[in-house]
C-alpha cells in the first residue's frame, strides 16, 4: 500500500491533535492506493495460501449499530454481492484492510495476523458519518464543528464516499494499537473506493490527560522515589535508637 500525498489530508491532520481539558484528541486521515509492489506482492501470496483471494470470510457487526449491515442497507458499491453477503467480504479486501493498518501503524505495529472477525462493514455512509461528528463534536466542541466540513470535503474530494463500501477496525485489547490505559475511545474507518482502487483511512482515539501511559516509567520512579524516602526514614530512626542506648 502506498501512501498518496494529499496537501488537504495534512492541513486537517495538523489540526486534529485538540487539547479539551481532561483529554486529549489525536487523529490524522491517509489516503492509500491499493495498488500492489514489493513487499505487499509477497505478503498477499503469503495471505493467498490460507484461501483464494475470492473466498468471502464473515465480517463482526458493526459497532455502530449492533445490527447486521445487511438488514439496513446494501453495499454500496455492489461489492461482494447483497443481502447476506453484506456480513462478508473477500479475502482480497480483507487483505487489503490488513495492510493499510500496517502501512499507516509500521513499525510499531504488526497487523499480519488479524482475522475477518476484527473488522465490520458499516451499514452507510450516514451511519458513520453520525457517529464520527457525534464522537468529535461531544470531545471537542467548537474546534471540531469549525473543521467538520472541510474534513469531510477534502474526504469526498480525495475517495468519492458516494461510491465507497466502509469497514472498521475493532479488535479485542490485546490487538488493539489504542489498548494502552488511559485511552477512553477510539474509532478506525476504512472508506475503500473499489474503481479507484484506493482507501482512506480515518483513525482517532481520545486520551485522558490524567493517566500516564503505562510505558511512560512516570508510575515506576513514583514507587523508586518511595521507596528510597522509606528508607532514609529507617536509616534514621536506627541512629536515634543507637545514640539513644549510647546515652
């Protein structure tokens, strides 16, 4: 997957990291082409040998509604067929789901073994569009509603959602790149335009300014620091009990 350079993804991106006061708001949207080289050749024919790129695997529900796609509205794009084949999609564009995670997480994040149960189709474009304003304007107010339709603008101009089927990422926390403590929501939308042969990727996550990331050392130098006034108050009252029997 390669990353296509968009001037207006990275405008917006500047301006989705927002301090609200108890949290913090980190987003960014990237624009990938689906178009296959090196590296991503070999790992789909690695992918190819558990099952033929047309094999169609089943999908979890979608978060956003708890309902199946398919009792709420057809694919959109016609990908994948309709009815109670909207729960499903082939192993090509799970594939391609699974290396727009690595593309946008490397290094530190390994999406290799992620399974077609981590990911959903969303049911409309509506539908997600409801729930990212609705998670965005409750956190971030003001900042986000001044944002809202240039965000979406530079989307539409970039994938044309009007033709776009949208998956999400949503895997168990010990998959889950945002799963460290202190994280109290976050989303990854996968908007894939099949005849452009492209995928935008919308990623965002609300951090509490209050936790301390566990790798951060802030709570182990808390317990050091402890721990050596626990003893400077031993070592002193072993002198006061020594030069008390002295006396």
């Amino acid at each position: 997957m390669k990353l296509l350079e968009n001037s207006s993804f990275e405008a917006i991106n500047s301006q989705l990291t927002i301090e609200t006061g108890d949290c913090q708001i980190i987003g960014r949207i990237e624009s990938y082409s689906c178009k296959m080289a090196g590296e991503d050749k070999q790992m789909f024919k690695q992918f190819c040998q558990e099952g033929l790129p047309h094999v169609l695997e089943a999908l979890s529900p979608p978060q956003t509604t708890g309902v199946s796609p398919n009792k709420l509205s057809q694919s959109q794009s016609g990908d994948e067929g309709e009815g109670p084949l909207s729960d499903k999609c082939s192993r090509k564009t799970l594939f391609y789901l699974i290396a727009t995670l690595n593309a946008s997480f490397r290094p530190d994040y390994d999406f290799s073994r992620a399974k077609s149960h981590d990911f959903s189709r969303e049911p409309s474009l509506n539908w997600v569009l409801n729930a990212v304003n609705s998670s965005l304007s409750s956190a971030a107010g003001g900042e986000f509603s001044r944002l809202q339709p240039q965000l979406w603008q530079a989307i539409d101009d970039e994938i044309c959602l009007s033709e776009c089927d949208i998956y999400s990422y949503n895997p168990d926390l010990d998959s889950d790149p945002y799963g460290e403590e202190g994280n109290l929501w976050s989303f990854n939308y996968f908007f894939y335009n099949k005849r452009l042969k492209r995928i935008v990727f919308f990623t965002c996550r609300s951090v509490s300014v209050f936790m301390a990331p566990r790798d951060s050392g802030l709570g182990n130098e808390l317990d050091l620091d402890l721990e050596e006034g626990s003893y400077e108050e031993e070592e002193n009252m072993d002198e006061e009990r020594y030069g008390a029997l002295c006396a």
